[in-house]
C-alpha cells in the first residue's frame, strides 16, 4: 500500500464499487465484488464516450454519409423489382391503395413483409412517387443510422474501439453502400437487426425491460423486410427467457416477484409489436381464400424449385 501526502490510498475495494460512474456494479447483487466484478470487459458497463471517441464517431458517419449520398440519382440499378416497388408506392401515396403484401420472392412462392412500404411512403409521399430519389435517399439515410447502430452494439459488447472498428467496417463496406443506393427490401436488415441486438443488449445489462419493446421493433422490421429475417427471433428470445431465469435468481420476495412481472410484460408487449407487423398479411389471407398460404404449401410440395427466397 502507497502513501501519498501523508495519506493512505484507500482500498482497492472501496473504489472500485465506484469506478465507473458512481453505479453498483452490474455482476454482483450486492453490487460490491471488487476489480474483476468492475471490469466493464465483464459487466458491459463501458464508461460513457468521450470527446475524441465522439469525434471519430461522427468522422466516420460523415465519411458513410459522403459515399452513400454523393452523385446519389446517377447511382443505384433501377430495373422491374424497383419499377415494382415505385408502382405500389404510387397507389399507396396518391391513390389510397394500402398494400397488403411486399414484393414478391424471387421464387414466386408468396411475398415478403408489407412494412417495407409503409417504412418508404414518407419518402415517396414528398413527390407524389413521381420520382425515386427520396425513396433513394431514405435508404441511403437507413445506410448510414446501420453505422451508427453497428457502433453502438459493437461499443456495449467489446468497448469503444470495438465500437468504432465495427463502424468503420460497415462505412466502408462497398455491399453495404451498394445496398444503400437503391431499392431493395434488404437493404435497411443492418439497421433494424443492430437495433433489434444493441436493445435487447442494453435491457439484459441494464435490467431494464422496457428495452424490449424497441428490440421488438428492430425484430419486427427485420422480419418483415425478408422471410429470412425471422431467424432474429429465436436468439433474442433465449435471452429474454435467460433474463427471466436471471430476475428469479438475483431476487428475493416481492422484488423478484416485480421484476419478473416487468420482463414478463415487456415480453408480452414485444410479442404484439411483432405481431402486429403481420396484421396486413393477416387481413390479406382472411379477405383472398388464404392464397399466401397455399403458393407456400405448393412451392414445399413442388421440392423447394427455385433459388432463394429473395
């Protein structure tokens, strides 16, 4: 033990409750555990970001934004999938016409998620879908906020470099500008699945289960811009149930009692936010006789013919 001044640095464990921010530690009940219960590379409690990490954040979603938005309505393939798209849009903004279902899979066996238009009607609605370039440029806005989530997942799992490692990687991934720069259902995945993870992150470390109903929005997106996208749910319900497991373990009496009741909720709540992204498929399959259903039946019948279900 050192001195300084005549003074005795204090204990090891008397500061390091404290260390980052005045908050209990995450990993001990108590919130009293000594270093290694402290350590954030443990806990996930990173230390809020400072100037300098701000400032490479907001270089590298400037540089994202440079190479996503510059010469924007010479770029990006406009062919029958994007006339498609602008064509629904367009009786959706002028017209009235609500879609009930997305575009079309690849192999022609039902459609993917009608969310996709409504996420893009803002856009179209500025000129009436006369024009794709706001619907463009949306998606090039969606390009660079994936940046900006990826930071924020990579920063609460690995810390600030791994933060800022993780979105200099995504700013500059030359799929990930391509997918920003023209009409696709995939293309705002990064997005909404960074916000789906980063949430579901943030309400385990915090104990926080209100985070859910976003990660549920995420998901919800996710899911509905691909088929595929439905493989988000199974991991982020394993941790929701661990949280479950956690509050009962960590608890006693009526607290355990509240807290589970609180994940329970926001489980519940997370559930109807999902599901409520399938309402217009739901309306779509009352109203036509199931037709989504049998192309589905039919195409598993068939052996599956086609490539994927983009």
């Amino acid at each position: 033990m050192t001195a300084v001044a005549g003074r005795s640095s204090p204990p090891r464990e008397a500061v390091g409750v404290r260390d980052l921010g005045g908050a209990p530690a995450v990993g001990s009940p108590l919130g009293v555990g000594g270093p290694a219960a402290d350590d954030p590379r443990r806990t996930g409690a990173w230390p809020a970001p400072g100037r300098w990490e701000l400032l490479g954040l907001c270089t590298v979603l400037a540089i994202a934004a440079l190479v996503r938005f510059a010469f924007l309505p010479t770029r990006g393939e406009f062919d029958l999938d994007q006339g498609h798209d602008m064509l629904v849009l367009r009786d959706f903004v002028r017209a009235g016409i609500v879609p009930l279902l997305g575009p079309p899979t690849s192999v022609g066996a039902g459609h993917h998620g009608a969310v996709w238009y409504y996420l893009l009607a803002p856009a179209a609605l500025l000129n009436g879908a006369n024009d794709p370039i706001p619907v463009v440029a949306l998606l090039a806005l969606l390009g660079v906020a994936a940046v900006a989530l990826t930071w924020w997942l990579a920063r609460s799992v690995g810390g600030p470099v791994a933060g800022l490692v993780a979105a200099i990687v995504l700013a500059g991934s030359a799929t990930a500008i391509q997918a920003s720069t023209f009409i696709w259902n995939p293309s705002p995945m990064a997005a909404s699945s960074a916000l789906a993870f980063a949430a579901a992150r943030k309400a385990w470390r915090d104990d926080s289960p209100a985070w859910w109903l976003l990660a549920a929005v995420g998901a919800m997106l996710t899911m509905q811009l691909h088929w595929l996208g439905a493989l988000i749910a199974p991991p982020l319900a394993v941790l929701w149930l661990a949280q479950v497991l956690r509050a009962g373990r960590t608890r006693s009496g009526a607290r355990t009692a509240r807290g589970r009741r609180g994940i329970l909720l926001a489980g519940v709540g997370s559930v109807a936010i999902v599901a409520a992204g399938y309402l217009p498929l739901a309306i779509h399959e009352v109203t036509s006789g199931f037709t989504e259903i049998h192309l589905i039946l039919d195409y598993l019948r068939g052996g599956g013919e086609g490539s994927a279900l983009d």
